[in-house]
C-alpha cells in the first residue's frame, strides 16, 4: 500500500517517538512536540486512517497508538536512514575478535559478547554445525517491555531451546545481509513486542551460521541493523581463513 507523503511523515514521527520512550503515542503529544504544518483534527484523522491500514495499532489499555510489525517494516524499509557505523567502533570489534579468528567456537563466543556490548541487547551466536552462544541477558531488563514476567520468561526461555532459535532463524526468507523479524513473524506466544535481526556468515555447512540480537520491536534499527551487518561480514571475512 503506498501511503501519501503526509502519512509516511506522520508514521515515521510516531515510530521515532515509540523508539525513544517505549510509550503508546498519542496525537496531542505529536501536535505539541513536532511542527508537522497540519491541524490536531488531521492529525488524529491520519492515525485513525494508518490503524485503519495496519500499521499502526492501539493497546487496549492506551488512547495512544503503537506501531505494527508492517509498520515498523515500512519505517525500516522507506522512511528510516542508516547511521554508518563510526570507524573506531569497527577498530574496537575487529581487535576484540582478533585472537579468536582461528578457533571458529571461541570467536563466536567473544563476538556475542561484543555484539552484546555495542548495541545493549541479547546476542546470539548460532553456528551450522549446532553450537549456540549467547551473551547479555541482564541486558534485556533495561527495556520496559520486560517488566512483563511472561514475555521475559519467554524470551530467556528461547535461549535455553536451541530448537525454538533455529526455528526463528528459518522464518527468514531472501538473500538479505541482514534478516528482520518482527511481532507475529517469531511465532510464539507472548512475543509481540520482541524483534530479532540477525546476519548470516561464512558459507556452506562448516563453520557458517548467523549472529544477531533479540530484544524490543522498538529497537534503534538505524544504528543496529549496520552494526550487525559489520559482525557478520567480519565473521565472513574471518571464515575464509578456516
């Protein structure tokens, strides 16, 4: 659906704003806080209209709207820009990695944890050959999301079942570099409010397989998505060393 230049603004403005305060968001705060050159009745009336269309949605508890996976798709896909990932970042991975670029299980372990440490989420590391790392759990408690105890129990069940992950990784579908799943598209109970972007690496069966992060659908796509994009292709560039 191609939506008019005033909505993808609009769309976008919400889904900045869900990003930075994990709040359902309301047509009176983006009246006062944004100059958008519309009246606060065009406002509401364009919110009603993109829930309408599905990309936004409106908890039961909020007046306030929250963006949907096909929401939050479009903002990743046409409305959202990249930040390139700074030089001294891609310094501090690739010399983090370094040691371990020999010995495939301990540089997928360390590179969780780095990954971990760049973007603040829970990060997984998953290999063809069937070993799984994982690092930052206690990462995920930083987010409101998981105040609710059955969706954190949720998601730090999924670490422990190594078939669940999989399962996850195999609803990716495409030749991406960088793989996103949102909401319903995890398929499990209590994950609507979870997203996971992964990358794959190397190439065949041996040592190849995916690294990425899990955590909130609200997640600062614009700064995650190339810094997982640079652990893959790092990983990549070390397997042809293997």
């Amino acid at each position: 659906m191609e939506l008019s230049e005033r909505k993808k603004q609009l769309l976008k403005t919400i889904i900045d704003e869900y990003i930075e305060t994990a709040e359902p968001v309301g047509s009176e705060h983006i009246v006062e806080k944004h100059s958008l050159g519309v009246s606060p009745a065009t406002v509401r009336n364009e919110m009603v209209a993109l829930t309408a269309d599905g990309f936004l949605k409106q908890p039961h508890t909020s007046a306030g709207r929250v963006p949907t996976s096909l929401g939050l798709k479009t903002y990743i896909n046409d409305l959202m820009k990249e930040v390139a990932l700074p030089v001294k970042d891609e310094v501090t991975i690739k010399e983090s990695l370094w040691e371990q670029r020999f010995q495939f299980h301990k540089l997928l372990r360390q590179a969780a944890r780095e990954l971990s440490a760049q973007t603040g989420s829970l990060a997984i590391a998953y290999s063809e050959d069937g070993e799984f790392f994982y690092a930052g759990t206690s990462n995920i408690l930083d987010y409101p999301e998981f105040i609710d105890l059955d969706l954190t129990k949720t998601v730090l069940g999924l670490v422990d079942q190594q078939e669940s992950l999989e399962a996850i990784f195999d609803r990716a579908v495409g030749d991406e570099d960088v793989h996103i799943l949102l909401g319903e598209e995890l398929g499990g109970d209590y994950l609507e409010y979870c997203g996971v972007v992964f990358s794959p690496f190397g190439s065949g069966k041996k040592n190849a397989g995916v690294i990425g992060i899990l955590g909130p659908t609200r997640m600062q796509f614009s700064r995650v998505i190339p810094t997982v994009r640079y652990f893959g292709d790092l990983l990549t560039e070390f397997s042809r060393n293997w």
